[in-house]
C-alpha cells in the first residue's frame, strides 16, 4: 500500500497554497476518535484517492457539529458549536460538504442554515452511488462479496429524517451481492437505540436492548454481513452481535469499507 493511499490534505494546507478541494470531507467525532470507525474513514479516503476526487479535510479546526448537545437538550451548546464550524467553513469558502455520518449530515444540511451555514451537503452513500454510477468505481469486479447475503440497516437520519433509502441499497446491489431486507425497514424502519444522544448515556430499565432487538431482526435474515451507513448504528448493531454471540457468524461493515474491500484497496 503506498502512502498516497491515505494522502490526507487539510484546508489550512491547501489555502495556503491558493488552492481549493472540489469537497470537505467532514469525518466527525466517530470517524476521527473511536477506534472501530476509523477504518471507515480509511476506507473513505482510499476510495477519494483512487477515484482522484480532490478533497481536504479541517483537521483540528473541525469541531463537533452539536447534534449531541442539541438533542440532549443543551441548544446554547449547540448555538455555540455551530457558530464556530460556520466560521471556519465560511473561512475557507466551502462550498461543499461529504461526510460518511448521517448526524453530521443532517445537522450541517438541515440545522445549519439557521444560523447562516449554506452548504451543498452529501452523504457518503450518495457519494458512492455517484461513483459508481459514473463508473469511477467497479466493486463488483473484484467479486469480494459476489452472492454473500447482506442486509442493510436505516439509519434514522439517513432514512425517515432525510428519506435517503436508495442510495445505501444501490451501493450493496453494485457489488453484485444478495440484498435481503429485515421485516422493518424503509420508512419503518428501527431505530439502533443510539440516536437522540442515546449513545452517551446508560440505558434505561427495560426487557431488551434496542440494539439487541434490532441485531435479532438482522441475523433473523439469514444474512451474514449486515451494513450500515452511521457510526452509531455501527457501534450498536456490533455490540448487538457480540450479545448474541454470533461474531464468527455475522459481521458488520460500512459502506465505504465494502467499497474498499471490493476494490482491493
């Protein structure tokens, strides 16, 4: 593997020099902290590289976006996040945003411009669909996943916040595998147990784990790659996979890194 595999550029870099990238990769807190994440961020990149798309990242200057804080009830936070990402990224002229979560994705798409932040924002899975719809990217060459049963998870802020249910699926019918859907999904989908800043508390009394449920509807397919698109889905349906004993069984990935797999990447 080269080392322009992950050539990682910031817009403090690239201002400098007088240029500007065609996107800002947003990774967000998951992308940039938690362990397991950051391989899709790895994978994102590689596949940014591969397809030659100019990109830069902010680096330290990126701070989170506030969903958090905002769906916990703290809006002062929230304001105060969110004033000081718009000024770096009005800094820089951006213009245009990716980013491979959909909390991030929401907040900077829909939230943001309350406040004065206009962006042209992207989720990573329409990304991809875009690649591949334009043959930049070829998974299905690599015959990596070729007729493995995979099932996909709705991210809440993906789907019924967003209605981005396609583009996830055509990504997943592209590497020439078995979509076989859970009995809720779409617009019915279930929600992980993470979002609206569930992820950062203990989990209240109760019968069974959100995520527990959610993972017994996924391996109920008969699926043994279940994907998802959000790095707290992600989080919840592994730990799901690991209550229920099936991690030799069953694993779970995000888009971009089956991308990256299927390309050799």
């Amino acid at each position: 593997m080269s080392d322009s595999t992950y050539k990682i550029p910031t817009m403090a870099e690239l201002n400098a020099k007088g240029e500007s990238p065609e996107i800002l990769f947003w990774v967000g807190c998951a992308g940039s902290f938690d362990d397991r994440y950051k391989s899709v961020t790895k994978a994102f990149v590689k596949i940014l590289n591969k397809v030659g798309t100019s990109f830069a990242v902010l680096g330290q200057e990126e701070s989170c976006t506030g969903d958090p804080a905002r769906r916990a009830g703290n809006e002062f936070l929230f304001q105060m996040q969110a004033m000081s990402n718009i000024q770096v990224l009005d800094g820089y002229n951006v213009k245009k945003i990716v980013t491979a979560c959909p909390h991030c994705f929401n907040t900077l798409k829909n939230e943001y411009p309350e406040l004065g932040g206009n962006y042209e924002v992207i989720h990573h899975s329409t990304f991809l669909q875009q690649l591949i719809d334009e043959g930049k990217v070829k998974p299905a060459d690599g015959k990596a996943f070729k007729g493995q049963k995979i099932t996909f998870h709705d991210s809440c802020y993906l789907g019924r916040a967003n209605n981005v249910y396609e583009a996830p699926r055509k990504v997943l019918e592209a590497l020439d595998t078995e979509l076989v859907e859970m009995k809720r999904c779409k617009t019915n989908g279930l929600c992980c147990g993470a979002g609206g800043a569930q992820m950062f508390k203990d989990s209240e009394p109760g019968a069974k784990e959100i995520n527990v449920e959610r993972t017994e509807e996924a391996i109920d397919t008969g699926a043994n790659i279940i994907a998802s698109a959000c790095p707290f889905c992600l989080t919840m349906l592994a730990d799901g996979v690991k209550a229920k004993d099936k991690e030799s069984e069953v694993n779970v990935f995000d888009l971009a890194e089956l991308i990256a797999k299927a390309e050799d990447l």
